[in-house]
C-alpha cells in the first residue's frame, strides 16, 4: 500500500490551509461589493478549519466563553417581551460567534494581516467611486444589480445630501470608511518607512497609491457628514502620529480639530470670527445647526434615557434582540431601528450580566494582543501591523458608543474579522511561545 512521506504529508497540510486562508480572503475582498456571495468563501474557510483546528476550537477559552455568552441570548430570549423577534435578533450575534471562534485559528501571523488590509483598501475603492457618482452625479444601479448584489444605489444618497454609496445609510458607509482609512493609514507607513529606507521607486508608487487611497477614503468620509467618523478619524490618525512620534504632526491635527471644535460649539468665546474661517460644512454639521428642529425621539439623549428605564425594569436578562424598536415605538408613537449604543442596547435587551460577559471577552482579547504589542518577539513592521488593527478595531467600538454596527453584514462581518484576526496573531504567539518553553 502507498503511503505519504512525512515530507508529502506536510505539503499536504500546507495545501490545504493554504485554500482556506485564500478562500477567507475571496471572502473579504468580495464583501462590501457582493455580500451574499462573500458568505461562500467565508463559510468554506471557517469550515475547512474544522477537521485539523476541531478539538482546539472546542477546548479554547474564547469558545467557551462565547458558548456561554450565547446560553445567555438564548435564555434572554425565551423570557423576552417578544420571543420571535429576540430569536431573529440572535442571527446579528450567534452564528458571529461561531464563525470568529473558527476563522481565528486561521489567522497567525503578521504577514496575514498585512495582506487582509491591502485586500480592504483595495475593495474599498470601488464603494468610493460609487458614492462620489451618486452624490455628485445622482447614480443609481440597474434593477438586477440588487438581486445579485443585495443592494442599490439611491441618487444623492440616503439621506439625501449625505453619501451612502452600496449601504442602506449614510452612518453605516462611515463606519465601513474609518476602519478602512486606519488600515490604509497603517500600510501607508509601512511603505513610507520602506521606501525611506531604500528610495526604490516602487516603494514610492506604492507610496502614491496609498496616498491617493487615502485622499478618497477621506473625502468619502467627510461626504457622509457622520460627526461621530469625523472625530474618530481624528483621533485615529493622533493615535498613529503619536505612535510613530510625529510631534509636529500631532500639533497641526490637534489644532485644526481644536479650532474647528470651537467654532461649532463655542461661538459666544471667538468661535463666531472662527466661523468665518471654517467652512460651514464643518461647524453647522458639528454643531447641529444644519440640522435642526430634531425631533424629540430622535435624540439620542432621549433613546439612552429610554434604555435606562429599560434595564432598571429588566437588569438581568433584559427585554429581548431586537425589542427596543417595538418598545420605544409603543412609548413614543416614532420608529427607531436601535437606540444608537450598542452597550445600552445590549444592556436594555439582553440584560446586564450578559452585556459585561460580552465586554470581557471582547478586553479579554484586547488586552492579550497590547501585551504582545510591548513582546520583543516582533519586529517594527509586524508591531505596526498589529498596532494598525488595534486602532481600526479601537474605531469600531467607539463608533458603537454612539451608533450600532450589528445589523449590517457586512461592517458587522468586518469588525468580527478585525477582532478575529487580533486574536489570530495573539493565540498563535502563545501556542510558540509555549512550545520554546
């Protein structure tokens, strides 16, 4: 009987986890433009980890703390003021779970990250120059694009005046665009270094793509007017340039977003002459007088105080996925999709003990990866890559502090992926580390 070399079988296993980690990147690359078919490759690769990964997946940590997390959705669900549509809600968080508890096995090193961001920017380009169309030029997409793609381009964005490119929302295109622009901002000083370093040519055109990348993601994100992006963005980029100790950098974007914070929210102390200097755009949308008149339920002050009422009648397993829309609708005769926190939603609907597991596990894994950021072990680039995952995915539960990315696929897909992949490189680390030892 034939059998396989020891040398055979190795290249074997290299093969095999070689078309998962490919299929896992069709998967990304697809998503913002295709979704639903997105799933396929992502699914196959969450799948293809199972019959080597199957008995680590089992025993992990993550897993089980995930397992219990989900036991109490579930019970949260059977007491909840609306069962079928808590059981619906599940579909937001359950099969996430699964699915990061899998394709982190996948993702091991820093090389892997690298090319995951290059592959985003890359897919990135596409829903830029699709949202500029609509906004300037009032594009909108064949009939049977929505059938294959899930969804449609509306002529001047939704809501109209503010870019929303392939997603149902302006909020939800910003959220995509500043996890997008922290990636490229994070390859864009990786090349920057290289090619100080060599003065190669090519390093330079790499340098000049990034740049140009950047300049689009930028002013698509300022053309979705999301307040909440804008000052993330900010804080995002301070938090490369004190990590790479552009001092000078740090000043210039502290004071522009210094001067423009004080001509939006204090006019009575010298913003009103600083209102002559920066553009409207900025300070009537920071300072709600674009828009004003906003309804009371709107507000987001008014859904927080609502959630609170909420978790004091129900602290423990909360009122059910999915029913704070009915629940503010019954109180307020207004329809809101969610209250514009996901901690307080989670709190509201699912109860606090479970909204605390749930943070637990999300610092659990934050605080394994800082502690292998400080690890000698990497080396500049591979710090900076991991370091650039950190601040996208840092982005993203600061955009949740006050908006709710779980019920979009694909930036819901997006956040587990950049969590996944932190807790990729931090468990791989671990597993080498035990082993030297």
């Amino acid at each position: 009987m034939w059998k396989k070399t020891s040398k055979q079988s190795s290249s074997l296993a290299y093969l095999r986890d070689l078309w998962m980690w490919d299929s896992f990147q069709i998967g990304a690359f697809l998503q913002p433009m295709l979704p639903g078919i997105a799933a396929i490759p992502y699914s196959a690769a969450a799948i293809g980890v199972w019959p080597k990964e199957g008995k680590a997946i089992v025993k992990s940590p993550l897993t089980r703390a995930f397992a219990l997390l989900s036991l109490l959705l579930f019970i949260s669900t059977v007491f909840a003021d609306r069962p079928l549509e808590a059981l619906a809600g599940m579909a937001n968080f359950f099969p996430y779970f699964i699915w990061f508890c899998t394709v982190h096995f996948l993702i091991q090193t820093p090389s892997q990250l690298r090319k995951l961001a290059w592959l985003l920017v890359f897919s990135s380009l596409p829903i830029c120059f699709l949202g500029l169309g609509q906004i300037f030029f009032g594009w909108i997409t064949p009939e049977f694009w929505a059938t294959l793609s899930g969804w449609t381009l509306i002529p001047y964005g939704k809501p109209e005046g503010r870019m929303s490119s392939a997603f149902m929302y302006a909020n939800v295109l910003a959220f995509y665009l500043l996890v997008i622009l922290m990636l490229t901002l994070g390859l864009w000083i990786d090349v920057f270094r290289q090619w100080n370093e060599d003065k190669q040519r090519q390093s330079l055109q790499v340098l000049g793509f990034l740049s140009g990348a950047i300049f689009l993601n930028s002013l698509s994100l300022l053309l979705t007017q999301s307040r909440n992006a804008w000052v993330l963005a900010i804080l995002g980029s301070l938090a490369f340039a004190f990590y790479i100790g552009w001092r000078l950098l740090v000043l210039g974007i502290a004071a522009c977003a210094g001067t423009i914070a004080w001509a939006s929210f204090a006019p009575a102390w010298g913003g009103e002459t600083l209102r002559q200097i920066v553009p409207y755009f900025f300070w009537g949308r920071l300072s709600g007088e674009m828009y004003p008149n906003m309804p009371i339920p709107l507000l987001r002050m008014t859904q927080w105080q609502f959630c609170g009422h909420l978790i004091r009648d129900r602290p423990l397993l909360g009122w059910g996925l999915r029913n704070f829309s009915f629940l503010d609708k019954d109180a307020t005769d207004v329809w809101l999709g969610h209250p514009h926190n996901l901690f307080l939603m989670l709190a509201a609907e699912t109860g606090i003990i479970a909204t605390l597991l749930f943070c637990a596990i999300v610092g659990w894994i934050l605080a394994r990866g800082v502690l292998l950021l400080g690890n000698s072990v990497f080396g500049d680039r591979d710090r900076l890559i991991l370091f650039t995952f950190f601040v996208a995915f840092i982005t993203c539960i600061g955009f949740n502090f006050l908006d709710v990315s779980v019920f979009d696929l694909r930036i819901n897909t997006l956040g587990w992926a950049l969590l996944a992949a932190i807790a990729g490189v931090t468990r791989y680390q671990d597993c080498l580390h035990r082993q030297d030892s």
